[in-house]
C-alpha cells in the first residue's frame, strides 16, 4: 500500500489580476513534515488553502488518501476530515469560553459525547500548556496562546494531515517561541504536516522537507540541508540568504554607461549598503568591465552583469558571465586598472565552460 497521502498534479489557480499558482506538481509522504517556504505573494498560503478546497483550483487535481478532491463527485466535507487547518488570524469564537471552542466541532461534526470531547480537549490544553485556561475567553488571552488554542482545536478532530498557514506571523515576536515550542512538539508525534512559514531556522530544524516556491510552480524541493546549506537553483540561493540583487543586461558597446553607474548608486542607496562598498563595485565595473572586457569582446556579444549584497553578512559579490573564446579579463586590464581593481575586491575568481565565462569577485566593504 502506498504511504502517499496527498498527491497534487499540475495545479493552477488563476484570479482576475493574478495567477499565483501555475503548475504546481508534488507528493507528500504519511509523517512527512513539510515547511513551505518563498518571498510574499508567490502562492504559498493559495496553495494550502487549496489542498483543502478553501480555494477552488481553477485547474488541476489533488489526491488525498488516493481519492481526488476536486472530483465533482467526491464527498468534500468527509475528506476535509483528514485535514486541520491553522490559520495565522486564529479564528476563535470569541463568545465561547476555550474548552468550548475545543469542543465544538467534535460534538458537532463526529457526535462525540460532551464528555469525550471535554476530556480530549483538557489532554490536548495539557499537551499546548493551557489547561488552566479551560474557563477562559479568547478575549482574556494573548497572541500566542490564541494560536495554541487553535492548534489544540484543530488537533480534537484527530486530522491525518495538519496544514498551517504563517501561525505566527500575526503574533509579538515575544510569543512566537511558544507556538513554534509546540508545533516542535506536533512534528514527533509522526503528523504529518504541511507549513507555511516565514521562520527560516524553525523550517531547519523541524522539517523533513522543505519546498521553496517561486514562479508559480514548486521551484525547488529538497531536504533542509539542501535547500539551507546548498541550494541548486539561483532564486532559491538569493532568498535563503537574504541576497538583494542589481542585474544588466549589456549586448552593445554603446550601452549608456553613465546609466548603470547611476543605477548602481540608487541600489546601494535603497538597500542601505555602505557608500564605500558601492563605490568599490562601481570601480570594478568601471575598470574591469569598461576599460577591460568590453573593448576585448566581439561585436555581438551577450554579459551579465549582478551585483549581490548579502543583508546578512553584508557582503557584496560582484558576479559576470558572457560568452565568446576564453578570456579573463583581469589579465587584460591595464597596469593602473588592475592596481585599481585588486585594491577594491578581495577574492576574484574566472572560470570558463560551455562557451561562457564567469567571473566571481568579492567586493570590499
């Protein structure tokens, strides 16, 4: 028997302005803890929502337990069963005491006695550390302790699957080590579950996968050492390292210089990056680009030029690649640009392969 528990074939979902999702194909193991990761807008809270049909794919088919959910023929609310949702806004009813809430959809939806759900409720306040909040209303606790509730809600119908959509974006960052504690806590007891987040070390440590979305598709699917430690795609490498990116296009001599230059010069100023390191990558792309590569390449010719500046470590690396014959172009600077060059970069590296160069120079600070 397969340990597939849902299965999701060229998903796509269009709005009027927008088209979030595109093409999104991808399988989830039973147990697995998947975090989805990805800059804002780029589908991710959409395509949960979709797995249980909160929003309706405008094409595509997703398989849960090896039954389609967007077939007009399957019995929606029996396979929602399987799933609990997490919301970043809560969703409690505020006229309800806590152990209420709790207790509601289990009497309601599973005809589970009062006391049955009262009893799995108090075990699950217990396990989210809130039992002494059983009486309370959801007006009378904090951010975080709210999110625990609805954790402990969504855990009363004994789901399969458990999704969660940035349970913490909406809370103090004081209270967000109490929700991930118990989420933490959720991943070891073989759940499986899907999770929308913005909290990268947590996406580390707690996940077994991690699916980085860009584009509308799944960009990139891996393990967290891969996707953290050694991404293989260069969005997913910009996003986990927090890399802001100035990019040229130049396929002429007659390029406006003075343009890019200018250009260069707003980025540093936009993302607060010293006016040093920005005067650096100016030089570099003065002497080694200008007075360098570009007199020293054919008529037609393709460069890319980036600058990528690390928030993090507040590095900037200057990266080409163009195509042509084997050339280096720090060996064709002059003697003045090359001082010139070497005196602002501190690691440069050229390297040739499939008919592009690429060239990699560390920029000082």
């Amino acid at each position: 028997m397969s340990d597939i528990l849902i299965s999701i074939r060229h998903l796509r979902k269009k709005y009027t302005e927008a088209i979030p999702l595109k093409d999104v194909n991808v399988e989830v193991r039973k147990g697995e803890i998947i975090s989805i990761i990805g800059p804002s807008g780029c589908g991710k809270s959409t395509f949960l929502r979709c797995i249980n049909l909160l929003e309706r794919p405008t094409s595509g088919e997703i398989y849960i337990d090896g039954t389609s959910i967007t077939d007009s023929k399957c019995n929606v609310p029996q396979l929602r069963r399987k799933m609990g949702m997490v919301f970043q806004s809560f969703n409690l009813f505020n006229h309800m005491t806590v152990i209420e809430n709790i207790m509601a959809a289990p009497v309601d939806i599973l005809h589970k006695t009062k006391k049955e759900a009262y009893d799995r409720g108090i075990e699950l306040l217990r396990m989210v550390g809130l039992a002494d909040k059983a009486g309370s209303f959801p007006d009378e606790l904090s951010g975080g302790q709210k999110q625990r509730v609805a954790i402990a809600r969504t855990l009363a119908m004994d789901p399969e699957i458990v999704l969660l959509d940035e349970p913490t974006s909406a809370l103090d960052p004081t209270m967000v080590g109490e929700v991930l504690a118990v989420i933490r806590s959720l991943a070891r007891r073989g759940l499986t579950m899907l999770i929308v987040t913005h909290e990268m070390h947590f996406a580390r440590d707690v996940s077994s996968r991690v699916l980085y979305m860009d584009d509308g598709i799944i960009y990139e699917d891996g393990t967290p050492e891969q996707i953290f430690g050694h991404p293989i795609r260069e969005k997913t490498r910009q996003f986990i390292h927090h890399l802001k990116v100035f990019e040229e296009h130049i396929n002429s001599r007659d390029f406006d210089f003075l343009a890019v230059t200018s250009r260069l010069e707003e980025f540093g100023r936009k993302h607060q990056i010293s006016q040093k390191t920005i005067i650096n990558v100016q030089h570099v792309f003065e002497e080694l680009i200008m007075q360098s590569l570009i007199p020293n390449l054919p008529k037609h010719f393709d460069l890319l030029f980036s600058v990528e500046y690390s928030e993090e470590s507040g590095a900037a690396e200057m990266r080409m690649s163009f195509d042509g014959d084997e050339l280096d172009p720090l060996e064709k600077c002059d003697e003045i640009s090359r001082k010139i060059v070497e005196n602002v970069i501190s690691s440069y590296n050229c390297s040739y392969g499939q008919g592009r160069n690429k060239v990699l120079a560390e920029i000082k600070g």
